[in-house]
C-alpha cells in the first residue's frame, strides 16, 4: 500500500517564500556557508551593517542561481507519519478564538489553498510544538531549517521593526538556504525565496509590513463588513464616535437600577479566597482615605467599604476587546498575566466571578460599580533534571517557547485555594498550548508547552 507523502514545497508555499531550493554550484555553496558565519560571527556583538549592499550581492548571487538552475520535481520529505503528528498538533492545541487554526485535513490535495493568515500561525504556533518531537525521527535536519523559516515569518509580520529586526531577518534566509543545499540539494529553486530578500528594502522605505500587507486589509475589511449600522453614519462626526466609545468603557461596570435588577448572586466566596480578594481591592482600588474592609460588626467610618462575602460566577468577560473564559479545554482560558508590579506567570482561568459595591463614582454620586475577579492555576516550572529535557531552547530559542509541567488535577475547592486571584488589567494575553507525554521527552510527568501570543500577531482587531 502506497503511503500519502507531503513535499516540503506543500509545507511551505507562503507567499514570501518556500522550501524549494537547489543549487548546482560549488562556489556559489562556500560562498552562502561564509556568509552564513559572517552573520553568525556578526549576531554576537554590536555594529553596523550595510544593509542595501549586502541586500543586492543575496539578490545577484540568488538571479545567478536561478538562472543556472535546473528545475526537478521536488522528492518526498515529509512521510505520512510526519504529516499525521503536524496534523494531532494542528487538532489537539487549545488556541483562542480568535487564532487562525489550519484544517484537521492540512496536506491532503482536496483541501484546496491555504490561506496566508493560516500559513503564518502554522509556522509560527503549530509547527514549533511538532517539530521539537521530529527532532528524535529521520527529519532531524529539517528542524533547523523550519526554524528560519519560522523566524522568517516572526520577523515579516512584526507591527515594529528596526534595524536590528532588518539585520535578523537577513540572517535566517541566508542560513535556511545554504541548510536546505546541503540536505536537499535535489529541490528546486522558486521566486517566493528569491522574493524573501526583497522585504528588507520594503521594511526600510515603507516600515511594518503589518500595515502594508493586503491579506491583513482583507481582514479588516471583513472585520468591517460584520459590523452593524443604519448607513447614516455620515451624519456624525468621528470625535463624537470617539467620545461615545469612551463613554461607554468608563461607564460599562456602573449598574442601573435595571441592571442591578437582574445580577443574582450564587457564589458564597470561601474564607481563604474572601481575603484575597480584600487584599486585591486594596492593592488595585484604593485611593486616598479610602480603604476595603472585611465584613465585621460595629460602627464604620465614611472612608472605610465593606468587601461583601457573595458574588455572582461568570464564564467570559472582555477586556482589551479579546475574550478570556474559564472553559479549560478552550485555549481563550490560557493566559500570562503578572502578579504584582514585574512578576510574569503562565495559567489557566478556572473561576471568574463579580461582585458590586455601592460607592462613589467620578461625579460624586454614589452608585452602584460592578468589580470583576479571575482564579487563575499557575502552571508549575519544570524542575532542574527536566529542565534539562526541556528541547525548546534549543530548537528554537528565539520564539521564547516556554514548558511547564501540565496542570495536576484537582477538586474545584482545591483549585480555588491555591490559585492566583488577579483582575482584568493584570492579563497580559492569551498563549497557545500543546501538552507533550512524559515519554516524549523523558520527563518525571506530562509537559504542556506555552507560546505566548502577545507580540505580532496580536489579533486585537478581531
């Protein structure tokens, strides 16, 4: 029986560039290996570079190539095993909603063109989770390879660039492509990798290609689209949009008597967690003569609130414009989120629940004001021995791909205590998941590796 087989050209059409490269010139090698340690040796410290001329000698050597080329049919390199893993990684990664996930079927020919949105989150989200588990197979020396590519996509799509991120991107083209001669020198060259090393002139005259790219206005545009009107929104001025949107954000947590109506409270708060929660408001809310108290007896000075003990659960809330839920098996609950001025930690959103407190608003009346809280379930560091194990540093340092140990199961009153109790503003932003065996690695038990999606693309559009 003949086995489905996948070309590393099908893996990597991406518009800016592919995985298809041959070159049948032994000088035309050194010199990509030389300029490879040139830039290697040039990563390591601090200096200028000039970037058009070391831009225009990539471009003349890469037209030489493609001009002295022969074009072979790209052979198998991905065997169906390799897809199938891509593909569980693919299927089995809790990502937010707002994440472009590519199909369950990615790689088969009936599942038509992929979409460049799709393109991007597979190299940059997906494949580094399945590419740390090929590293042990036959595809050893794909891995690094991938990687550039993966850096390639990071760098082309980030909402800020300078020099430096110009510099980068150089590098990782460079270094794929003399990586790709030397273990597929069968591949065949194609335009989208000579395309590659037009970009930098275009980052430099024109800066983030975020802003620029047409599939990212394609997007808007459908963000647009959904949204409703009565077509007379010509009649208003933008400034009073603006101010009616600030409006509403200000005013969103200051319930009417409608509103207060209908809040129904069901959740009587346990004694560790009430605390925290006095603690919270204290550190987040408090202002001048102005300080939460625990519920106790007796007479109460004007500057001093009581913390009510009940609260009402909730499954989702917005903040930022993207939605965080405490669905485990939803990636919009997993989150990294600080506590405290600098601390950073990764988590799930277990329990979010409201409270309202009758107090003081900005124009001097009291009100009521609706408080919203997050128990978050830090995820645990892997311990020295594991860390050890740990391959993502190696593979691919630069994406900043962090491991912990999976989450242990616990009874719900187990989960509140010992979570983290934040609020909103103290989410940093969602991450993508994808959880490893313990025999995968080797590790004492079940890893979850965590991307965090905060820089790129951030999908604060959506």
């Amino acid at each position: 029986m003949h086995n489905a087989k996948i070309c590393s050209k099908d893996l990597v059409y991406a518009g800016l560039f592919s995985t298809i490269f041959h070159i049948g010139i032994q000088s035309i090698s050194l010199w990509l290996t030389q300029c490879t340690s040139y830039l290697e040796c040039w990563s390591g410290m601090r200096g200028d570079i000039d970037l058009a001329s070391l831009q225009d000698a990539l471009m003349e050597i890469d037209d030489e190539i493609r001009g002295k080329d022969e074009i072979l049919n790209g052979t198998p390199v991905f065997t169906s095993e390799d897809l199938k893993l891509i593909r569980r990684v693919i299927t089995q990664a809790k990502i937010p909603s707002w994440l472009n996930r590519p199909s369950k079927t990615f790689g088969d020919s009936s599942d038509g063109k992929v979409r460049l949105a799709d393109w991007i989150t597979l190299f940059t989200v997906f494949l580094p989770f399945a590419m740390v588990e090929l590293r042990g197979s036959p595809q050893n020396e794909l891995v690094d390879m991938w990687y550039h590519l993966a850096m390639l996509t990071e760098l082309a799509v980030e909402y800020e660039v300078d020099e430096s991120n110009i510099q980068c991107y150089l590098y990782h083209p460079t270094c794929y492509r003399s990586n790709l001669q030397e273990c597929h020198p069968e591949l065949a060259a194609t335009p989208n990798q000579h395309m590659a090393y037009h970009l930098p002139k275009q980052l430099c005259s024109f800066g983030p290609a975020n802003f620029l790219a047409l599939w990212h206005f394609e997007q808007i545009n459908g963000i647009l689209q959904k949204v409703a009107t009565n077509n007379k929104i010509k009649h208003k001025t933008f400034p009073f949009y603006l101010n009616m949107n600030n409006s509403q954000q200000h005013n969103q947590n200051i319930l009417d008597d409608n509103q207060l109506s209908k809040l129904k409270t069901n959740f009587s708060i346990p004694v560790h967690l009430y605390k925290q929660v006095v603690t919270v408001f204290n550190q987040n809310y408090q202002k001048p003569r102005h300080e939460f108290f625990a519920k106790h007896k007796g007479n109460f000075k004007p500057f001093q609130k009581i913390v009510p003990t009940v609260a009402k659960i909730i499954h989702s809330f917005k903040q930022s414009g993207l939605t965080y839920t405490d669905f485990s098996n939803k990636g919009s609950s997993s989150i990294t989120y600080n506590v405290g001025s600098e601390q950073r930690f990764f988590g799930t959103i277990t329990q979010i629940f409201e409270m309202v407190l009758f107090e003081k608003c900005c124009t001097g009346e009291r009100k009521h004001k609706k408080y919203t809280f997050v128990c978050v379930q830090r995820l645990e560091k892997l311990n020295p021995v594991d860390e050890l194990k740990n391959p993502y540093p190696k593979v691919c340092p630069e994406l900043q791909i962090q491991m912990f140990y999976s989450p242990p199961k616990m009874d719900y009153a187990q989960q509140l205590r010992f979570c983290d109790l934040i609020i909103p503003s103290q989410i940093i932003f969602h991450t993508a998941t994808f959880q490893h065996n313990k025999e995968t690695f080797g590790t004492q038990h079940h890893t979850v590796a965590v991307r965090s999606l905060g820089r790129s693309r951030s999908g604060q559009f959506q």
